[in-house]
C-alpha cells in the first residue's frame, strides 16, 4: 500500500505545480466575483432605499413606537415608496 501511494505521488508531481496555480487564480477569480457582486448589489438596495420618503413627510414623527400616525404598517419600508399619504414637509 505505502508502494502504490509513493508510486502515485511521484505520477502526480509534475501536475500538481499547473494544477495548484490554476486552484489559486480561480479561487482569487472567485473571491473579487463574490465582492464584486455584493458591492453591485448594496448600490442597487441603497437606490431603493433612499426612496423611501418618510423622513421627510409631515406625519413623521420620528418615534420609534410610532413613526406614523397614518400609515403606521408601512411607515419607513418599501412600501412606502409610493405612500399616498405623503406630503412634505
């Protein structure tokens, strides 16, 4: 058994060079795709969240227990987005 596994071992050798340097690239390949997608992804979710627009109606309270008096079961989430309750303040 030791025989066979020194035998393969020595087969390998000369592939495990190309193989380990292409395991690498395609892992750092991997890894600036995955940050990539979660940056593009944190944009996209951050345009829809800045058009949410409670703050800056006049029934906004601002307190935590109830952040509208209107609309209290969508106050600060999507959809409020297009609330038709809204007025500025």
């Amino acid at each position: 058994m030791l025989r066979f596994l020194q035998f393969l071992i020595q087969a390998i050798e000369p592939f495990l060079v190309p193989i380990c340097f292409v395991v690498a690239w395609g892992l750092m390949f991997l890894t600036i795709w995955n940050v990539g997608a979660a940056i593009a992804q944190t944009i996209k979710r951050a345009k829809i969240m800045h058009q949410i627009p409670c703050a800056n109606c006049s029934f906004f309270t601002g307190d935590y227990r109830l952040k509208c008096p209107v609309q209290p079961t969508i106050a600060l989430s999507e959809k409020a987005i297009d609330c038709p309750d809204y007025e500025s303040k």
